[in-house]
C-alpha cells in the first residue's frame, strides 16, 4: 500500500468511511461561519483526504481555523461529518509533530474555562493577542463581524458549579 493510500485509509479511520460517499457538493464549504479564511476550503481538504494528499491536507491553515461548530456535520446531504475529517487531520498533524501555531489561544480558552466555566471573547482575544500580535488583523476582522451581529460577550462572570468545571478540566489535564 502507497503512502497516499495509507494517509487516505487512516482518515478513513479516524473520521468514519462515510467520508468515500463525499459527492464534492460545497455544503460544507457554504455553511462555514469561517470559511472565508480557510483556504483550502472543508469541501477541498476532504478532496485532498480522498485522493490521499497528505501534505496538502496537513500543511494549511483550515484544520486549525475550524470551531466544530458543527453546521457543516448538520448540512451534508450524504451525513459525512467534516469536522471528524478535521479532528483526525488534527490528531495526524500533532501526532507527527505539527504544532497548532494557536496553542497558546487554547491554553487561555482552558484557563478561562476552568476559572470562570464559560469564555468571554473580548479578555480572551486580548490574552492572545499579548504573545501573538501578528493575529491582530485577523481577529480584528473576525471581531468586528461578530459584534455587529451581537455574538460576542464582554462579560467575564462567574457561573454557578464552577467548581465541578474546574474538577473537569483538571482530571483532562491528567490525560
């Protein structure tokens, strides 16, 4: 079995053989909230999974931009999941040493969670953009497009159970 063949059956694996019936349609693509920063698109990198192109398909921007936010899951005609193709692409990459040049985004997302067991935004951006100010741009953008459409909170109150959020995150990080 050729290395393509081999990239092309461990996504397979990962993300579920439904993934052979992809009929290349863009329902993905369009029902991306951040689509128009992925390049390639989620229709493109199942493409690329499919004919086993396996440096294409790790190499880019697109599988660390997803936010599982799980609209394109819910739109497939065929009910491939494309953010499982997402999360196996991701778990290949890091499993191969690929770094998400936004771990320290995560790392903050965590801490924000476990502190107040919800995220606010605007502070978590800013906690970001403090060691990667080459993301000020984007995030602007981003930012901006999200509060015209009141989907951002600047609020960074605590809710109730917080503690048991915390008990969570911990025994995660024992993993």
């Amino acid at each position: 079995m050729t290395g393509d063949e081999q990239f092309k059956r461990e996504v397979l694996k990962l993300a579920g053989e439904e993934v052979l019936t992809c009929m290349q349609c863009g329902t993905c693509s369009a029902s991306c909230p951040t689509a128009d920063l992925m390049n390639p698109s989620i229709r493109k990198l199942i493409k690329l999974c499919l004919e086993g192109k396996k440096d294409e398909a790790l190499h880019n921007d697109t599988i660390w931009l997803c936010t599982s936010c799980l609209l394109c899951t819910v739109r497939c005609p065929r009910g491939i999941r494309p953010k499982a193709v997402v999360s196996a692409l991701k778990d290949i990459a890091e499993r191969e040493g690929q770094r998400n040049k936004d771990a320290a985004y995560e790392k903050f997302f965590l801490e924000q969670i476990r502190d107040y067991g919800r995220i606010a935004e605007l502070p978590l951006t800013g906690q970001f953009l403090l060691v990667f100010p080459q993301g000020a741009v984007q995030s602007m953008q981003m930012g901006l497009e999200l509060l015209t459409k009141g989907k951002i909170g600047l609020e960074t109150e605590r809710i109730m159970g917080r503690d048991e959020v915390k008990r969570i995150v911990e025994e995660l990080r024992k993993e």
